[in-house]
C-alpha cells in the first residue's frame, strides 16, 4: 500500500488479509454450536464440511493432517476435578481464570497439559495435532460462564496457521509453464511452417498438452527426498504426498517449489517416532525417566556426571541425557533433553536474616541484589520489601522498573517501617498507605520458664528444647523475651525485655541442659518479682512434666493473679504429674496444657503467649476472595487466614488498587495495584508464627508462588521454534515473529554444552517466522542437540530434526501447497511429437497418406 500526506508518500508492505477460517463441526455440543454460531456472524469463521480448515470432534481425533479440538465421548475417569492452570500460565489462557470452573465430570487429556486437576493429571492438553478436552463445556458450571467460549476461540485462531505466501511473480510462473509455452510455441510453428507435413507433430503435442492436465494421483515423496530436486518439467501441476514425520522446510524452500507449480500435501505419519524426546522441568524440580536405572548427563557447561534418579538439576539449561550402555533399550529412545527452566531474579529489599528470605527460595529464585537493587531485565523479575530504609533517588528508577514489568511485594508488617520518606514514597508504588510504626516499636513477650532437672530427660528434653526454638525462632523481628531456667534454684539465660535475634537463638540450645532437683515454686515467685520490676509482657509461659517439691501453690497462685500475671503451663512428656499444677491454675487463673510432640508444643505455645504489639487487629473470619485477577491464579482456591493483621485507613486506597483477599469486615489481606506492564502487591499481615498461626509454611508457599507465577505472566512472549532444512539440506532454525517485529531478530545459540553464539534471523514481509542459518554450530556432528535462548526463554532441538503437523503449518501456512492450476505436457509425446518433425521418412509417409486420402476422395467425386 501507498501512504500520502501533504507532498510525501511511502510505500508499506503488509500481509495479506486472512480469510474466514473454515470449520466442520462433528462434536454434536449445542453449547459448541452456540460459540461457533456468534464467531459466524462476526465473520472469522465459516462453517463448511467440504474443505474445513480446522475439525471439532467428539473422542479420538482421525489420522488426518488437518488440526483439530477434540472433546470427550463421555468423561467417566475423574469426578468433580478441581481446575488449575499449569505453572508458568499459557498465553491462551491469559484474562480467564478457570480456576474458578466447576466440572462435575472428566478424563485424563493427553498432550502437554493447559489445565490440570489436583492430581497434577492434565484436562486439557496440547498436541501437534490440536487441542484435546478432557471435560464438556456443557457440565458443571460451564454452560453460564463466559470465558470458556473465549478460551475455544483462542484455540481455533492458533490452530488455524498464520504463515502466509505471497504469490509467485510473473516470471517465476513463466519460469514454471515453460514447457508448455514452449509445446504450444512448437505446436503452433509446426503447423505454420510445415503446414499439412507437420500436421501429426502438432496432433501430438495437442495430446501431450491435454493429457498433462488431466489429475493425476499424489505422488509420495520418498523418506527425506530432496525438494530441491523436483523439477518443474515432471511435477508442475502435481502434489507431492510428505510426511509430517519429515524434516521441515525453509520458508524459502516453500516459496521456491511454489514458484515450480508443484504442491505439497501434509499426511500424518502414524508410525513417528521421536528420537530424542524434550521435558521441561523447573529449577529445582526432582525428574526420574521411568524404565532407565542411571544416565550420563551432559551439562550446558559440557561436562559429563553419572546420575541417578531422582536427579535435581545444578542449574538451569538444557542438559542431554543418555542411557548407560549396560542397560536394556528396548522401544524407548536412548536419550532425553531435558530444559531446566532459569531462575526468576529477584532482590530482597531487607537484611538477609529476614523471614521474607523464605518467599524467595532457591533455584526457582535467583538472588542477584539487596536493597536498592533493581533485577534485570524488569519483565519476569521480583523485588520483596519488608520495612527497610529506601533512599529518595531510589522511587522514580523503582516505578520505571514495575511499568516495564517488574513484580514488587511489600511486607509493611513483617518490620515496621520507621522512616517516614520511605513510607510516603511507596505511596505512590501500592495500593494503599502503610501504617506508621507503633509506639512502642517491639513486642514485650513476657518470661518463658523452663523445667531443667533430672525428671525432664530423653524425649521430653527434646520436645521442651524444640518447641522453645520453634516459639522464638517464629517470634515477630526483635521481639523482646525472658528466659530462666530452674532445678533447685531459678538461673536467668536471658534477662526479661531483651530483644531476641539470630546470635540469642544460638547461644540458648547449649544452656538447656537437664540435671538437678525442682523447686518449682521458687521459680515461679522469682519471675513474679522480676516481672513486677519490669513493665514489659505480662505472660508467664512454664514448660514441665509437673514433679516439683511441695509448697504452698494457693498462695503463689493468688499471687500472680494478683500481680495480673497470666500464666500457661505446658506439660511434656509421657509420665507427667498433674496435682500440683493443677491447683496452681484453678487459683492464678491460668491454663494447663499437655503437649505430645515437638511441633504440638510448638502450637500451644504460641497460643499461650499473646501478642499486645500496638498497631495490629485480629483477623475476621473468614477470609475472602474479593476479586478476580490472574495474580491470584496460582494461589490456593481458599485464602490463607492468618490470626491478625496491620490496620488500613480505607481512604488511602488507590483508585487503581485492588483488594483480591479480605477478611470478614472487608480490611484488606492482600492487595495489588498494576503499574504499566507489572504490578506491585501488599500483604497486610506478617510472616511469623504470631501472625499466621498453625499455617505458616503454607502460607509461606503460597506466597512463593504468587510471586513466582506472577514473573513468568510478565515474562516476554515465548516463541516458538524448531530446526528447518534449506535447499541443500543444512540445518536452520526458525522461531516465531511476533506483531510489531521488525524484519531481523537475534538469539543466543549452541550445541548442549558447547559455547554460546548469536545467531541473526532474516524474515520477509508477510511471513510469521525468522530464519538463521546454522552451520556454525553443527559443525561436523550434524546429530547433536542444538539449544537457543530468547529472553529467559530456552528450548532445544534435535538435528536431523523430525517435523510435525504443526511446525509444518508454520512454515507451509497450510496442511496443503496448491499446484498449478496447469499441468506440464507429457514428456513422451512431446518426444515422437519432435521426432516426426526431425525425421524426413515420417514426414514423407505423412505427406503420400495425406495425397492416398486426397485421392481417394476425388475419384469418389468424380
């Protein structure tokens, strides 16, 4: 097209526009019916049965080369299935959140999973052939929802192909019909020429032109036949039968037997068998190859190690594994590319010892910086904040970092934010205000008083050991505690209202010894005096399996009550003694509790000790899903409820925030705010056992894996890609163009485990693909496993590599190349038709034939 304005104009190539796509319904759903009906009437697509384009089907798909969505015949296996989309979340399913479907029924779909149960079993899968459902959009909840028909029609725009070919110019179809032109041309001089003596050489070329056009039968290219060989003379006008099995074609390649007038038909090759089969894992993930012992695993730095299953990747790359000779290979290959996802990069804005470290753990996280540093790129990155000191210069870069598609979390609660710019910066970045610290800022947790004599040994050492660590170790950040220990008398192993951090949990395991008498009485009225002393917490925690010398429990039990001391004992162990303590909680007022594990005491603990912190407010059940957005797509189809959580001012919201998890008055759990391309999230409760209860580990995960899932959403598109063959038979590799990419591209390239390389793509006008050549790095070992890389993107291929129906597609724009509409003469003919015009004898014999005939008819009229 030509584009004027004023005085100038410019020419702009643009593809084609693409034509309605064809489709033949068989899958006998009203509701698939409904969906194709409404793409009808906008004209996207057509509904035909003669020449579809793409088939809807119900069961087992036929062996056909067209693509295809097929639905279950009747799903019986899986019953009420919960629905997850797989980790990182395909591009089709981007803005849905089938999460939130309701299927009563199913099947395992085979292919590589879209969607997945509970079970990790897919429920919709993807093939080369097409799309596979494991459920009917009709059951459940599905027949009233409004995104299972967008998710069929994304299905149907990727199945149908893209590529385009641009028709070949005048010359290149001269250049194709040029036996023809040249029989016609021969024809008509012969009988110019020679008139009545080159009649018979003209008879014969008219048959040898007619008989050229009639159909003939596809001719089957056989195993990998050079199409570079074809030729025009022979095949113009004629389709070539190709496997899907066979290597795939240069777009280049394509364009040139086009340009001959011959076609190519697609068929299915049902015996395919992949050589050298693909898996991805992500980092840290354990993988096992079912019926293989051990394999020898070549690394993407080249270095070969013997491994056994399971096996963890050291780090992301693609790996080749191979099968120890020793071993019985039967059907199955011989050895397995496996790419090993790369770690999402992250920053944690926090000293190292922060429990926010646990949101971020390794591989699946990167750690490439600490405050104030912004990972790169920003598209797939995360950066966790937890209360610390950002530097004013730090906010613009910061915002610009979450536009371009960074993933910010702010911790307001795991540590209070004492800096007042810090506070009013990040105002701009979330969804709301975060509150100011306390006063006062730390936790007074009150005396925890431990039994250490004799009587509190083996199994019940352990667990009074074990659960005091779980207590302090998951305490709110420089909480303050004390902590005395008594046999015959009470000894102090940290004074009360000391903050309690990393170097304290270290020095308490080895002053826990056992020995010794109990006077637990005098214990207890030493705390009281020392509580008294301190105005700090007021909560008095013992551990202990009861025995104690008598004394007088009445009149301590008054005594704490009335200094309002709130006591808690723990018992431990199997043969415990409760009379005394018993009458010590009746008159004091406190509570007895009997813990029969480590991680039970761990749990009772935490409920004894009650958090008085200012600034906090007890968490409403339950909590709720507030809003639908595809960061909470990975999460947990019920919300964590933590046990408290920060106090909002609801005028602070940000009218672009969201609150996706609320509690039962509606004060946000967790909110987001998107900025450009990324998004900044907060989480209003905080990371320790006092704020999450019984449910710390799991909350920690999800967390995690918000974090995680929300990287790879931003992450640039992936491409897909796979190795061609040029004309003469060297390997190229074709990856995907995207809208708005220029005509070249780069990526970065290597054998497995050889060194990387930059390879340049070229792609023309209206092609939907980059090619780069890549004989230097196949070198002299054609068969090896190649690797590229786009962004943090890394995928693989065998070369030779093996076609399939889709990466044919890619290339071909079609499961069929049409030929020419006008067949080459036969050859033969066109032989004995130059023969008789060389030849004088037949010329003669013509000649006296014509003048017999002549004869004969003028005696007749005679």
């Amino acid at each position: 097209i030509v584009v004027s304005w004023e005085h100038h104009s410019a020419a702009c190539l643009v593809p084609p526009r693409r034509r309605p796509i064809s489709i033949q319904d068989d899958s006998q759903l009203d509701t698939v019916a409904a969906v194709l009906s409404v793409l009808e009437q906008t004209g996207s697509i057509i509904l035909d049965e003669t020449d579809p384009d793409l088939l809807i089907v119900r069961g087992i798909a036929t062996a056909s080369s067209r693509p295809f969505i097929s639905f279950p015949a009747a799903p019986t296996d899986l019953f009420l299935p919960r629905v997850i989309p797989v980790s990182p979340a395909p591009a089709l399913l981007e803005g849905l959140h089938p999460r939130y479907w309701t299927i009563l029924q199913g099947q395992v779909a085979s292919g590589v999973p879209l969607l997945i149960d509970q079970q990790g079993q897919g429920l919709i899968g993807r093939s080369d052939g097409g799309f596979h459902w494991g459920f009917l959009p009709d059951d459940g909840d599905l027949w009233r929802r409004s995104d299972w028909p967008v998710l069929l029609g994304r299905m149907i725009e990727e199945l149908v192909p893209t590529a385009t070919r641009q028709p070949p110019s005048m010359a290149a179809m001269a250049s194709a019909q040029l036996p023809l032109i040249l029989a016609l041309l021969l024809a008509l001089c012969g009988s110019l020429s020679l008139g009545r003596s080159g009649l018979l050489a003209t008879l014969l070329i008219c048959v040898a032109i007619a008989v050229g056009q009639v159909p003939s039968s596809a001719r089957p290219l056989i195993g990998d036949e050079n199409l570079e060989q074809i030729s025009a003379a022979t095949d113009a006008g004629r389709s070539l039968q190709l496997l899907d099995s066979s290597s795939p074609a240069s777009p280049a390649l394509i364009q040139r037997i086009q340009q001959r007038g011959v076609g190519l038909t697609l068929v299915t090759d049902p015996s395919r068998l992949n050589d050298s089969p693909i898996t991805r894992v992500r980092p840290g993930q354990q993988y096992s190859i079912e019926g293989w012992k051990s394999a020898l695993a070549l690394s993407p730095q080249g270095t070969t190690t013997r491994i056994e299953w399971p096996w963890i990747a050291e780090q992301s790359g693609v790996w080749l594994l191979k099968r120890e000779a020793q071993q019985s290979l039967g059907d199955d290959p011989d050895r397995m590319v496996v790419i090993v996802e790369s770690s999402i990069p992250a920053a944690l804005w926090s000293d190292p010892e922060a429990i926010a470290a646990k949101l971020l753990p390794q591989p699946q996280f990167s750690m490439v910086g600490g405050i104030g540093h912004l990972p790169q790129p920003a598209a797939g990155s995360v950066i966790v904040w937890n209360g610390s000191a950002i530097a004013a210069d730090q906010f613009e870069p910061l915002e610009s970092w979450i536009e371009q598609g960074g993933t910010f979390l702010a911790l307001p609660a795991d540590r209070f934010c004492d800096d007042e710019p810090t506070r009013l910066g990040l105002e701009g970045i979330l969804a709301t205000a975060i509150p100011a610290a306390p006063d006062p800022p730390l936790q007074d947790l009150g005396v925890l008083l431990l039994d250490l004599s004799g009587s509190l040994s083996g199994a019940s050492s352990t667990i009074l050991l074990e659960g005091t660590m779980a207590l302090l170790d998951g305490s709110p950040r420089n909480s303050r505690w004390g902590i005395a220990g008594f046999r015959d008398r009470l000894d102090w192993i940290i004074e009360p209202g000391t903050p309690i951090d990393s170097s304290w949990l270290e020095r308490i395991p080895p002053q826990i010894t056992a020995g010794g008498g109990t006077d637990l009485g005098q214990a207890l009225r030493q705390c009281r005096d020392a509580m008294i002393d301190h105005p700090g917490g007021r909560s008095l925690v013992v551990i202990t399996d009861g025995r104690t010398t008598p004394d007088d429990w009445i009149a301590i039990g008054d005594s704490l009550k009335k200094a309002a001391i709130e006591l808690d004992i723990v018992l431990v162990g199997d043969s415990i003694e409760r009379s005394a303590v018993e009458r010590l909680c009746r008159h004091s007022g406190g509570q007895l509790h009997h813990a029969r594990s480590s991680s039970h005491a761990a749990a009772l603990l935490q409920d004894a000790v009650q958090s008085t912190e200012q600034g906090w407010q007890p968490v409403e059940s339950p909590v709720l899903i507030s809003a639908v957005d595809r960061f909470i797509e990975a999460g947990p189809r019920l919300p964590p409820e933590p046990s408290r959580r920060v106090a909002i001012d609801a005028p602070s919201r940000h009218p672009d925030g969201k609150w996706l998890w609320v509690d039962g008055s509606g004060a946000p759990i967790l909110a987001i705010r998107p900025i450009g391309e990324g998004i900044s999230a907060t989480w209003y409760s905080g990371l320790d056992r006092f704020s999450l209860a019984g449910s710390v580990d799991e909350t920690h995960a999800h967390l995690s894996q918000l974090l995680a899932v929300a990287a790879e959403q931003r992450q640039p598109p992936h491409r897909r890609g796979f190795v061609t063959r040029t004309a003469s038979g060297m390997p190229q590799l074709w990856w995907s163009r995207l809208e708005g990419d220029p005509l070249s591209g780069e990526v970065t390239g290597g054998h497995v485990g050889s060194e990387a390389l930059r390879l340049r793509g070229v792609a023309t006008p209206g092609e939907n693909g980059f090619v780069a050549p890549l004989p230097s790095i196949t070198g002299n070992t054609p068969s090896s496993p190649i690797w590229w890389k786009q962004g943090s993107h890394i995928d693989a291929a065998a070369i030779p590599a093996g076609g399939t129906a889709r990466r044919w597609r890619s290339v071909l724009g079609d499961r069929t190349l049409a030929p020419s509409s006008l067949g080459a003469p036969v050859g033969w003919l066109l032989v004995v038709a130059a023969a008789s015009l060389l030849s004088s004898r037949v010329r003669q014999g013509w000649d006296r034939l014509l003048q017999r005939d002549t004869a004969v008819e003028a005696a007749r009229n005679r």
